[in-house]
C-alpha cells in the first residue's frame, strides 16, 4: 500500500509540475483582445456598425472589446489610436469626416489624418437624412424652407458634433436653400436624438439609421435624404434633389490602425474585412440600415481617403467655417 502511495503522490507531483511548466507557455500564446474603439456613445450609427462588425470578427480573432471614446467629433478616439501600438490589437471604426473633413476644418488638429494612421479597410457607403421634430412639424423640404424664411435664424438644427459630416450636411443645406439655419453640436447621434423628440432643436442631420424607427412610430419625420437614390430604409422619403434643393452628398465608414501597421497584422484585418463584406448574412444587416457594404482593402480605402480629401476641400472653404 506504501508503494502504491508513493507511486501516486509522486505521479500527482510530477502532473502538477508538468502544468507548472506548461502554464506559462499556453498563457504566453494567448493574445490580447481586439480593441475595436469608436468616438461616440453607444446606440449611434457609429457604434452599432463597430458592434456588428465586433461580432463577425470573433470567429477569427476571439475576444473583442467595443471601447467607446466620444467627444469631439471622433477626435478623442482617434488620438487614442494614434498612441496605441501598431500590432494589430487596436482599431477604430468611424466615419470618413475625421479623415476628410476635420483637415479642412480645424486650424488646429491634433493628428495628421493621413500620416498617423494605417488605412484597413472602406467597410461600407452612406447618405444622411433631413428630420423633422416636434418643435418644427415641418412636414417636407418645403415647409422646412418656409419657416426658416419666415423666422430666419431661429431654425435649429443637432448634430453629432462640430465639424462633423452631418454639420456640413446643415451648412450646404443652408447654402442650396438660401436659409438660415443654427447649427446645435452633440457629443453623437443618440443624445441629438433626444435633444430632437424633447423639442430642443427643430431638425437633425444624421445618418437615416439614427431615426429611421422613430420616423416609422411616428415621433420625428425623416422629409429627406442627401443621397442620390431613396434610402432603402424609408423608401417614402424623397431624396433633396427630388424635393427642390440642388444637393447630394454621401459619406463612408471605415476601419484604420495606428501608423506603421503592416505585415500579418494588416493583413489578418484585411482579409477578415473583406469576408465580412461578402457575407450574406452581414450584407443584408447593412442594407437593412442603410448601408452599401464595401469591404475594401487598405490600398483601396487609402486612394478614397485621397479622393475625398481633394473633393471636400474646395467645398468647406467656400463655407467659411474655420473651428478652433
């Protein structure tokens, strides 16, 4: 019985040993989790689209962590990346109007859009939408049009944030409508939503998402989109040009690393981008919000960054608008 009981405790100590010396290594080969951050609160457009694209890349990279940085348009977040190493563990999802309109827009900006980070991937096209709260009832572009010529400046309208892509949508619109309109900055879509139903502000410009369902229940009403077809998503709803306002404009969402993101680490983003884009499933969650997915490459996204860069540019400063 001695023998039999040292064979075993001795056979325990040597398991337990082994896990000793295996511990370590099986520890040293688990990765750190994906880091997905977005410069608005949860619930916008932004966050949603990160938080959908967080759950098809698990399958391939495991733990993922949505990390939402708002304020200041996306800057916030993106000064985040731009510190963060280029190892392919940090990412940020966002729309293109940090990476094409902040550069024309702020005197003084804190990030080069293009040098301080590494294009992954163009992940899907937008267009924006005209909406009509409580405090406004305009019912279409016209009588948006009327009431601010009637009551000029007195007609606001949110955003989610200065310098952002939907301010511009509001300062164009002021230009092709020949109105006058206050523009009201937020830190996202969600809180400019509730600004919206509370009777705050009298329009929003944002992505169709952001008030799609309310515009269905009844609370806000879309009276238009920027693009150049109706959105799927409230097929009523007339596009500017068909309404009277010589405007289009449609923007992006994209995916970007810190700079000097190369090698595996770009690729294993890429590839794993591009398959989201051909997934059926995922496709028709985009349609469903409004969304043309894409799923380009990072050469690809690069050349629309450029693209885009040079076409905003005339455009922002015929408006004038210069931020601190």
């Amino acid at each position: 019985m001695n023998h039999i009981a040292n064979i075993t405790r001795r056979t325990l100590g040597l398991a337990v040993l082994s896990l000793g010396v295996l511990s370590p290594s099986l520890h040293a080969q688990e990765k750190p989790p994906l880091k997905i951050v977005v410069g608005f609160p949860p619930g916008g457009s932004a966050d949603i689209l990160a938080r959908m694209v967080a759950d098809a890349l698990r399958d391939d990279f495991g733990t993922i962590i949505v990390d939402n940085k708002p304020g200041a348009g996306g800057r916030i977040a993106l000064n985040a990346v731009k510190v963060a190493k280029p190892d392919g563990q940090t990412v940020i999802v966002l729309p293109s109007g940090p990476m094409v309109l902040f550069p024309h827009v702020y005197k003084k900006l804190d990030y080069d859009a293009v040098k301080d980070f590494t294009p992954v991937s163009q992940i899907a096209r937008f267009q924006f939408g005209v909406v009509s709260g409580p405090a406004s009832n305009a019912k279409n572009v016209a009588e948006m049009v009327a009431k601010a010529k009637s009551d000029p400046g007195n007609a606001s309208y949110g955003t989610p944030g200065a310098g952002t892509l939907p301010h511009f949508m509001g300062v164009l619109m002021e230009q092709s409508a020949g109105i006058s309109l206050n523009h009201v900055p937020f830190q996202g879509g969600a809180p400019a939503n509730n600004a919206l139903l509370g009777g705050h502000i009298g329009y929003k410009f944002d992505v169709v998402s952001e008030t799609a369902e309310m515009h269905r229940a009844g609370k806000v009403r879309i009276i238009a989109v920027t693009g150049s077809q109706r959105d799927p998503q409230v097929p009523e709803v007339p596009t500017l040009k068909e309404s009277g306002i010589n405007m289009e404009a449609t923007a992006w969402f994209a995916m970007y690393g810190p700079a000097g993101l190369k090698g595996d680490a770009l690729g294993r983003l890429e590839k794993a981008m591009m398959k989201i884009a051909r997934d059926p499933a995922m496709k028709d969650k985009m349609v469903k919000l409004g969304y043309e997915p894409i799923g380009s490459n990072s050469a690809d996204l690069a050349a629309a960054q450029k693209a885009d860069l040079a076409r905003w540019e005339k455009p922002i400063k015929a408006t004038g608008v210069q931020l601190d």
